[in-house]
C-alpha cells in the first residue's frame, strides 16, 4: 500500500506540481517559519500595544477602546482587559515557549482586571477570554503535572475564569435561556443606561456556542450552575429548529423565540453552534449532542451542500436559496466533517476554498458562487488554516502541506508589516487594515504549526485536548469529570433517533481511502473549475445513454417549453442581484432518476459550451466621444458583439454622430428612420433580441448601433462586461458595428446629447490618440483650463475627466453561464456573452442572463469549465473610461440626438447650450469623486 500510496502522489505531482511528499527538513523549515512569523506578531503586541486589548500594526500602538473610533459591534470584543494576551496564552505552550508562557501567566494575575464597567460581546468574551483562561489554565496544571515547570502554579487562571464565569451569567436571566448579546462587566445587564438588558435578538451562534467553555469551568471547579445554563440555552435552540428542515436560522428573538432572521447556512451567525453540537459531545461524551448534531447534519448536506458549495436556504422553503454568496467563516466545515468522518465533500469545499485563497490571495470575507469577490475584506482568519490542518491529519496527503505552504507565504508577501500582521481592507488591492485580532495568535499559528509538527516536536499529546472555536485547549478529561445539572435537558424523541446517525462519527481512511488516488480525483475537477492549473479530460459519457432531452446550446432562458424541461431536470434557477440567473442541479429534485442523469448532462453541455465560448472572447471596445467640447477626451468602456463588423480588425473604426432610435427599444420597425440614416443609432436593451435590434437599425441606415444598459446604476466598474450573442440564426446579414454600454456609462452619453445638438462618437477597438482622430488637423482646444494639446499635457488632462478602466478578473466554476443561446462571464480584456431579453416593465428579469452553477446534489459531479485568463494590466493611455454622469433622474431618456434642422432636438434645444464646458465638467468631476468615495467606503 505505501508503494501504491507514493506512485499515486508522484503521478499527482506530475500532473499539477502538487502533492509530493514533502521532506522532514523542508517541513521543519516551514515549522520554525510559523515560530518566526508568531514571535513577530506576539512581540510587536507585547512592546507596542499590551496592556491595550489589540494591536494596531499600522500604526504600532495598542488599541484602547473607546480612544479609537468606534468600529460598531467589532469592539464589544475589547474589554480591557489585554484580550491577545490571554486569547495566546495556550498558544505559547504549543509552540514550546514554556518560559514566555510562566512569564505571560503573571502578567495576566498581576494586570488583569475583570470588573471593567464596559460592556462586552458575551459570545467573544466566552470563547477568547474565558476560553483563554481554561486554555492557559489547563496548559498551566500540563506543565506542573510534568514536573519541570510552573511548580508555583496554583490554579490563579482558573479562578480568574470562574469570576468571568459569575460575571457573564446575568445575561442568560431571560425567559427562554438565551443569554442576551451583551453585558456589563461590573454591573451585569441594567437596562438602557449601560446598553445592555434592551435587546431583542441574539446570533444562533451567539446562544449556542457557549457548551464547551461553561461545561469545562463547572467540571474544573464542581459548580455545575455554568454547564446548566449552557446546556438550556442549546435545548431552546433544539425545540426551536424548523421541525421539517430540522434546520435554524441564522438570528432569533431571546424572549420569544422567533425566528427573527430565517437563512439558514454554515457560516457567520451559526457556525460554531453545529460546532459545539459535535465537540460537545467528543468532550463530555453526552449521546444527545451527537444524535442533534446528525439529524442537523443529514439536513445541512440535503439542502445546504451543493458540493463544493454551501448556500443558505430558508428554513421554512429549504430548496429555496436565500442567496448566490459564501462568507469566509464556513471555512471551518471541512475540519469539522473530518471530525464527523465524512471525509469527501471536505476535501471537495476544501479545494473550492483553497483555488478561491490562490486566486485572491486571501479568502475575501464574501464571495460569489462563481468566486468573485463580494466583500473584499479579509481580516486573516484562521479558518482555511484550522481546515487544512483537519484534513492532513485525517488524509496524510501533502497536498494539504502545500495548502498551509500557500498560506504562510501569503501572510508574509501581503499582510506582514514592520509592527506585526496587518489585516487586508481589500484583497484586490492589498491594501491594509489597521487592525490585528487577538485570533489571530490564538488560532492561525496553533493550526500551521501543528500542520508542519511531527509528534516529537510537541511537548503533550495534542490528541489528549479538544479545540474550541477559538482554538483554546480543553482535556478530554472533563468527560469523567464529576458533574451534575440543576437543568433537565429536553431529551430527542425516540422517532428521530437512528443507529445509522453514528456511522462515520469519527474518521476512518482505511475505509474511506482505498485507493490512494481519491483525494486527487475529488479535488481536480473543482481545481479545473476555478484555476487552470491542470488539463482536464473530456467528460465522461456512459455509453447508450444518448442525449438529453433539451440540448445547451438550444436553451432559451425565455422559452416556457425549456423552463419546464430544467425543472424536470431537477434544474433550478436562482435570481442573482445583478440580473443574471444561475442554474443549479439539484438531482433529488428530478421527477425520476433517468431525468435526474439528463440534467446532469445537461449541466456538463452548458459547462462545456461555456468554457468553448469563453476561449473565442473578444476584448472589450471604446466609446470616443471625438465633438465639441470633447475631442476625444471622453472614452466609454463598451461591451462587444459576437456578431457585425469586428472593430479589431478595422484601423480606422466606425466613426459618426450618435442619434437615438424611436423605438428607443429598437424591437420594432425604426420610425424615425431619416434621422437613424447614416447616423449611429442609441437603443435600449430589453423586449428583443440584440440582433433583432441591430437588424432593426441596419434597415433604417444606421451606420452603428449602442445598446444602452435599462438597469439604473449598472457600471462596468461593478459588472463585468459581456459579449452580446445572437438570436440563434445566422448574424452573416449584420455587417455593421453593435456595442453595449452600462447605465453608468450610457447615461454619460444622452446627457452630452441633452446638452449638445450634435455629439459625433468613434467606435473602435481602443481609444485612438487624438491626433490619428484628427488626422494632422490642429487638435482643438483644451476644454479643462491650464491644458495644452501637446500629448504629456493631454495625458494629464485625461486624469482630470477620466480614470482607467479595471476589471475583476472573473471565475467560472461550477457554473457555466448562459443568456437565453448562452452567456459567457468577462474579466478585462474579455467579455461574457449575453442576449438582450429584458421586458420593458423590469430593470433585468432572469431571461436576460442565466449562469449555470454545475453542484448536483445526491454526489453527482459535472466536470467544470476552467478559469478566465488572468487579469491583464491595460494601459490607461489605450483605454480610459469616463467614470462620472449626473444623477439619473437629471434628464435621463432617449431624447435627443436629432438632426438640428427637424427643430426638435434634445431637452433644453438652443438654450442647453449655453452652459459653460468647465461646469459640465465639473459636475462630472464633483460625480466621479463621489463615486469613488462610495467605493473606498463601501465594506
């Protein structure tokens, strides 16, 4: 077996440059990096910020709550009480730094003052400081029962956590056990006056993640008062699931009990109460938990798991998705699934989160289904590291070496700074935080240096402890300690009771391995997904199984017919926020089993047409608005067709005064066909196709066609540009130019033709220097004041009006996109394909856009598409875009734009201009900042 165990991994190494076994001295190396990269962090905190509660590493100084800005709800973790010092006490002892450990033990006895009058988070003062304390205090009696130190120790951190202990307990003085969110360190819960005793509504995680520490100080000190009030408070929440999803929500009333939030996940608000279910049970060895924790766990993988992923649901309606994103705390469910044993969809959301970390850097505190940054912040989270180190434990595989290799140089290349580890504000910038949480040295360094320890690097058997959430060390010990509950607990009815709920409760490889390549298959069809680190065959076809009844590229996302055959399928769409529509395969959901196999392969078709399109992208357009006052300094950033003339191939693009088409929508017979002749044509997306447009306006003479965006607000700095497709016909009979622009940017050009009689516009493949527009003609004047036309002083100019275009660069995983023929999503310098379908009456209905996300359930795998390029830089000379516009509701609409003899022009006529060029401008101008602010302040 170890034969078979090195050739599979030397394959794997072959194929992707991952998984070879790593030597003893590189992991040693990588070992005593982690003891580094702590010293670093742990020293700046004690010579710069202790006894403050946190360091702030920008700035090297303590944070001090209440002489820093107010951070909201993230400061009721700071009480004064040198929160890093003791969140790290048990750390020091792992990483073999007895002496800094005695020395940080009286520390804490001589300085450290519990009866604070300030109020605190009762969830984080659990888990980080009395956590910390039962930690520090179990290393402390390790440590004196070894004989060798801490022989003065008189169990000093255990009675500073029973008088925490007494001080956190008012708060659960509420009729149902819940404990309230908040209390006063010295006076309890008062009322109004000391902003606690008023709320309502309390995190699920919040209530239920108390267990292990209040179980743990009543089993050391022989007061069972704490673990009875922790065990109510997880009965309340027991009574209070969803009796038919068995699922909780995500945040509930403290008095009534009432669901207040009702998505239910894996994630931030409800977490660690799965957590402590199964670590309660490991811990005190109660039959109740581990039985709650399955049946939660049989509907968290029914309805939740879409392997890779994990989506919220809504309790009362589980096959409805309460939303298209992940947030970076389920990263922890892998690590608790290997404690569970069910080992496979860990190792799947691993890799999901481990290609999510390589593309970003970091995870991004939200993501979208398809990896994209949602909430950009990330600050450095242990829960990818606490993961990994679960799974190397259970695989052996030193893939998950490479993982923690992955984060270590990442820490180091991006968030260490001068004062310790800096927390990214934006992973897509690497801009810095100036903030470093105490978890971050109470959990990050335990988990990475565990990852790369053998057993001899360790002074105690690690396997002897269980981890908190805050990866504070308990004994297993305290399951036979002695204990009682004043608090009867609500025993599971016998009806929801099985044997089979504790199979697999603990990892098992022999079973769950027998072939050593396993690992390796699950995670290279995700990793194809979202990097193309590896080739990836051709799917797999079981011969005799023919075609599905509807084929991918025949979908129409508004034919009814279709609709019904996905839904038979067991297809779901999910409407995303900005308009698309993703699909998602749900096998159970099939009307039969062979429905069930022809969605699966439905699925694989549209990943493979996908990934097919999304090698034939054309990079995005320009816009140049070339007329008076602009000459060329205004340049729109445009989305292209997959159909009409290829302005790449054109070296002098389509140039000519821009008009607007009456039907504005251009799905109908053009009206206005005089004033369209010869001009280019501005049109509204929605009711038609885009090719039906273009054929439209082709007919009436127009030279070109802009396709203006219908959804206010749309930006291409926010939404990634898109190929418009075509209607499912042959586009030969469209030789003319099609482009698309956002709202943002499609309002910057009716408000010039508001202003303007004529506004000449030139479409090409970038924007084009102002002297070849000009042709050797002298360049007009400057429009901004202090510019002259010589190009250094144009290139200023352009930073004044315009900014440069970025793009996100934009995975595809398990989604392969589709808009009615299909979709393909863009990053710059490539484009998603995209059909225009919108009804006048809705801003962007589902049958505009629709992604397809492969994760059927029941372990049905589609082989996913691979990664867009990466982001490419583009130079701002080449292409800027013009990021300001006036407010939509300033003259927004298709008017104007038509020849100046008719008399009836655009709003305003004659009189519109009249206003200055320098105020337009700076009305632009005075946008543009804003919307940048807007951004900067945006997480």
């Amino acid at each position: 077996m170890a034969g078979v165990l090195f050739s599979s991994l030397m394959l794997l190494a072959a194929l992707c440059g991952l998984g070879q076994p790593m030597s003893r001295e590189e992991k040693t190396k990588l070992r005593n990096q982690v003891v580094e990269m702590f010293d670093h962090a742990y020293q700046n905190y004690m010579d710069h910020a202790y006894p403050a509660d946190e360091l702030m590493p920008l700035t090297c100084r303590g944070r001090v709550r209440g002489l820093e800005p107010s951070r909201g709800d993230v400061d009721d973790a700071l009480g004064k009480f040198s929160l890093t010092l003791i969140d790290t006490l048990d750390t020091l002892v792992l990483l073999n730094k007895t002496t800094e450990f005695d020395v940080a033990v009286r520390r804490v006895m001589t300085d450290v003052r519990l009866d604070n009058d300030i109020v605190v988070s009762v969830f984080e003062t659990n888990i980080r400081v009395l956590g910390g304390l039962l930690g520090g205090h179990s290393m402390a009696v390790m440590l004196r029962d070894g004989g060798q130190h801490m022989q003065w120790y008189q169990d000093e951190l255990l009675h500073m956590a029973k008088d925490l202990g007494l001080r956190l307990l008012p708060a659960f003085n509420t009729s149902s056990g819940l404990p309230y969110p908040r209390v006063n360190l010295k006076f309890g819960v008062r009322g109004p006056e000391t902003r606690t005793g008023t709320e309502t509504d309390t995190c699920t995680a919040c209530a239920g993640t108390m267990i292990l520490e209040f179980a743990a100080l009543s089993r050391f000190t022989g007061d069972p008062v704490f673990e009875a009030h922790a065990r109510r408070a997880l009965d309340f929440l027991w009574e209070k699931r969803q009796r038919h999803s068995n699922l909780v929500g995500t945040t509930i009333n403290i008095h009534s009990g009432e669901w207040v939030r009702r998505d239910s996940g894996v994630g931030a608000g409800i977490d660690s109460y799965y957590e402590y279910l199964l670590k309660a049970y490991i811990l005190l060895g109660d039959d109740l938990f581990l039985q709650r924790f399955n049946i939660h766990y049989a509907s968290i993988m029914k309805y939740i798991s879409q392997p890779p992923l994990l989506l919220d649901v809504h309790i009362h309606k589980p096959l409805l998705p309460a939303r298209t994103w992940m947030d970076s705390l389920l990263a922890f469910f892998p690590g608790l699934q290997v404690l569970k044993g069910d080992i496979r969809p860990a190792i799947e959301t691993h890799e999901m989160l481990y290609q999510v970390t390589k593309k970003h850097n970091f995870l991004p505190e939200a993501f979208t289904t398809d990896f994209r940054v949602h909430w950009a912040q990330h600050p450095l989270r242990p829960e990818f590291a606490e993961s990994t180190y679960f799974l190397y434990k259970a695989t052996g595989d030193p893939y998950y070496l490479e993982a923690g290799r992955t984060i270590l140089d990442n820490l180091n290349r991006f968030a260490r700074v001068p004062c310790g580890f800096a927390a990214m504000k934006d992973v897509r910038t690497g801009s810095h935080e100036d903030r470093m949480d105490s978890f971050f040295l109470a959990e990050m360094f335990k988990y990475l240096f565990l990852l790369f320890a053998d057993a001899e690097d360790l002074t105690f058997d690690v396997e002897d402890y269980i981890f908190t959430t805050e990866a504070h060390l308990l004994p297993l010990s305290l399951s036979t300690a002695p204990h009682s509950s004043s608090v009867p607990s609500n025993r599971t009815s016998k009806e929801e009771l099985d044997d089979s709920n504790f199979d697999w409760t603990c990892p098992n490889t022999r079973l769950l391995f027998p072939d050593p390549a396993f690992p390796r298959k699950l995670r290279d069809p995700i990793r194809s997904a979202v990097d193309k680190s590896c080739p990836r065959p051709p799917p797999y076809r079981e011969p005799g199984m023919g075609h599905p009844p509807l084929r991918a590229q025949d979908f129409m996302a508004n034919n009814p017919e279709h609709l019904e055959l996905l839904r038979r399928m067991g297809v779901s769409l999910i409407h995303l926020k900005d308009g698309r529509v993703q699909l998602v395969q749900h096998a159970t959901q099939a009307v039969s089993a062979v429905a069930a196999e022809d969605g699966v392969r439905f699925m694989q078709e549209m990943m493979e047409l996908s990934s097919q399109q999304q090698k034939e992208q054309l990079p995005p357009r320009a816009i140049q608005i070339v007329s008076h006052p602009f000459f060329g300094r205004v340049v729109l950033t445009a989305g292209p067709a997959q159909f009409g003339l290829d302005l790449s191939k054109s070296s002098t693009g389509v140039r000519g005064f821009a008009t607007v088409a009456e039907p504005y929508s251009g799905c109908s017979e053009i009206t206005n066909a005089e004033y369209v002749r010869g001009h280019i044509a501005l049109l509204q997306r929605g009711q038609c196709m885009f090719a039906e447009k273009a054929r439209h306006i082709q007919k009436a003479g127009a030279i070109g066609g802009i396709v203006i965006d219908d959804n206010e607000g749309s930006s291409s700095d926010t939404a990634p540009l898109f190929q418009m497709a075509g209607d499912g016909r042959s586009t030969d009979d469209i030789p003319m130019p099609l482009l698309f622009l956002f709202h943002k940017e499609g309002n910057i050009l009716l408000e010039a033709l508001k202003e303007y009689r004529e506004v000449e516009v030139l479409l090409s493949d970038k924007a084009r220097d102002r002297a070849a527009i000009f042709k050797g003609k002298p360049l007009p004047g400057s429009v901004i004041e202090g510019c002259v036309d010589e190009p250094q002083a144009e290139g200023d100019c352009l930073t004044e009006a315009t900014t440069p275009t970025s793009f996100e660069p934009i995975g595809q995983s398990l989604a392969s996109t589709s808009e009615r023929d299909r979709l393909t999503q863009s990053q710059q310098g490539a484009g998603a394909v995209e059909e225009d379908t919108s009804p006048a009456e809705e801003v962007r209905p589902p049958e505009e856009e629709a992604a397809a996300a492969a994760g059927p359930a029941e372990d049905v795998t589609s082989p996913e598409e691979d990664l867009a390029p990466p982001k490419e830089e583009r130079d701002s000379e080449d292409v800027e875009e013009h990021e300001g516009g006036r407010d939509p509701e300033d003259g927004e609409g298709p008017e104007g734009g038509r020849d100046p003899e008719d008399g009836e022009g655009p709003e305003g006529g004659a009189d519109s201009g009249s206003r200055q060029v320098d105020e337009l401008l700076a009305d632009w101008r005075e946008d543009l900042e804003a919307f940048q602010q807007m951004e900067k302040d945006e997480l």
